[in-house]
C-alpha cells in the first residue's frame, strides 16, 4: 500500500460524522463517536461543513467527482455493521484489515467484550492511539492496534504477534482497502484468511476491473485520473470471477451485492436523493 492510502484512512469516518448533523429521519447511519475520533484537522473540517447549505454543499461536490460514493460509503458501511451484528453470537473475535479510523469496536455495544484486533500501516495506527488514549485514557482493553504493511508483512505473523490465533472463528472485515493492494498483497490476505476457522465470515469491497482497466468509466474519470493514473488503486475485479477465486481459498459466497440495491435498503427510506454507482462492490462470505 502506498503512502497515498495511507492518507485516505480518515474521509470515510468524516463522511460518517457529517452524516450525524443530518435530520434524525435523513440520517443514513449512526455514530456519536465518528466526530471525536477523527484528527483534529478533520474534525475542523467537518465543523466548517455541518451546517445546512455546508453539508448540502460538500454532498454535491462529492457526488460531482463521484456519482454514488456518498451514498455507497455510507451503505457499505451501515451494512457489514448489520452482518457484524447479527453474527455476533456465532463468532469469537472480529479482526478489522485496513481499519483506518473506524469506531466499530467502539460505538457498536454487542462489541464491549469481544476481542477485536483492527489492522492498518502504522502512520493511521498511530494517529488512532492517540485519539483513543485522548478520549478514554487508553486503548480499550477488548481492542489490540496492529501496525502493518499488507503487501510486506505476513499478515499472520504480524497478527500472531498481538495475540490473534487463527483458531478463533472471526468475522473478517475488509472494507475499502482491497484496491490499494497489489495482486501479491491480495493473494497473501487470502492465503492467511484460508486458514480461518469453519464458520467465520468475510466481508470485503472491492472495484471493478473493467473500469481500472479504463474500458468503462462510470461516470468516474475524476476519481480514474488521481487515483487509478497515479498508481494509488492497483488492484480490481470483475464480479463472475470472485466465485471461483474464494472457492480457491475455501470461502463461499453469502452475499454479492451492488450499491444501488443497497441504496434501496437503506438511503430510500431517508426520502434522500443520492446517486448510485456500480464501480464498488461488496461480498459477504462464510469459510467453509
């Protein structure tokens, strides 16, 4: 992962924290703890933007660049929460690859006393500490940070190394990281997460190939241009192939899902107007 993704680890949570100063009815998901985790530079930012006309202002600029990834930030996110939920009493640990500043482990009360161990390159991890030991005087005791380089390290000596044990039936989230790996990077993830425990689960995101590849755009050529021209998003796929590949490290398909049926779950009840996109993807899968 390059120094670029690295960067990248708080805007998703910004966006969320934004989304707590919509009206309660409009709100897409809830986090009370998205604002007082975030750096300070972004939680200035998100200051600057909460009111009306700012946070009408700062969607459309971002649905400009991007059709849809407001909307599909935000669903992604709200649904791996609703699987985590209600695979809580069927799992031991969770482990969070990419984690950024995501409060999961934190906000989510079915959480408080499950071991969860929340990966990312050591600049974010760092930044995190500090804000947890900011707002509870330490890390919590249920939480372990890893710092790590996914396409360097060995994701299983490295998570050993804290205290994971593979034998732990886990729920795996991977969400919005798998396109700043190299195909090695993606191929050792997944030679680790063949050696997960029967029944744990799996949800990732990943981009679609055909539009790395250039060949269809989606309404996506600013986002091509600085992340896909700059080298920053490496790795893609097309959604027939994932079967076949998952099989290949023992995971079976649950759930393989676009955004605009996402949308339908959770944005369309809100009376929102949010576009979709159909360049992410999301996959929930079982080990089998």
């Amino acid at each position: 992962m390059t120094k670029a993704a690295a960067r990248t680890g708080a805007s998703p949570t910004a966006m969320v924290a934004l989304e707590q100063y919509f009206p309660e009815k409009q709100c897409i998901i809830e986090d009370d703890l998205a604002y007082r985790i975030l750096p300070f530079s972004m939680r200035a930012f998100v200051w600057l933007v909460k009111s009306d006309l700012g946070r009408v202002w700062m969607v459309r600029a971002t649905e400009k660049d991007a059709p849809g990834l407001w909307g599909g930030m935000l669903c992604r996110k709200r649904y791996i929460d609703e699987k985590l939920t209600d695979s809580v009493n069927r799992i031991n640990a969770v482990v969070n690859l990419g984690a950024g500043f995501d409060t999961r482990a934190y906000s989510l009360p079915v959480l408080s006393y499950m071991p969860v161990w929340e990966a990312d390159q050591p600049e974010n991890i760092q930044a995190k500490k500090v804000r947890l030991c900011k707002l509870f005087g330490t890390v919590p005791s249920h939480v372990r940070l890893v710092p790590i380089d996914f396409d360097r390290e060995d994701l299983g000596s490295v998570l050993a190394s804290h205290g994971y044990s593979a034998d732990k039936r886990t729920f795996f989230i991977w969400e919005a990281v798998t396109q700043y790996l190299t195909e090695t990077g993606i191929r050792a993830t997944f030679n680790f997460l063949s050696k997960a425990e029967s029944g744990s689960r799996l949800a990732f995101t990943y981009i679609r190939k055909d539009f790395l590849d250039g060949r269809v755009m989606y309404g996506w050529e600013n986002i091509y241009n600085k992340y896909v021209k700059n080298k920053i998003w490496l790795f893609g796929m097309e959604p027939e192939e994932w079967p076949g590949f998952l099989e290949g490290y023992g995971w079976k398909i649950i759930e393989h899902i676009g955004y605009e049926e996402l949308a339908e779950r959770y944005v369309r009840p809100t009376g929102r107007e949010l576009a979709s996109t159909p360049v992410e993807r999301i996959i929930y899968a079982e080990k089998v």
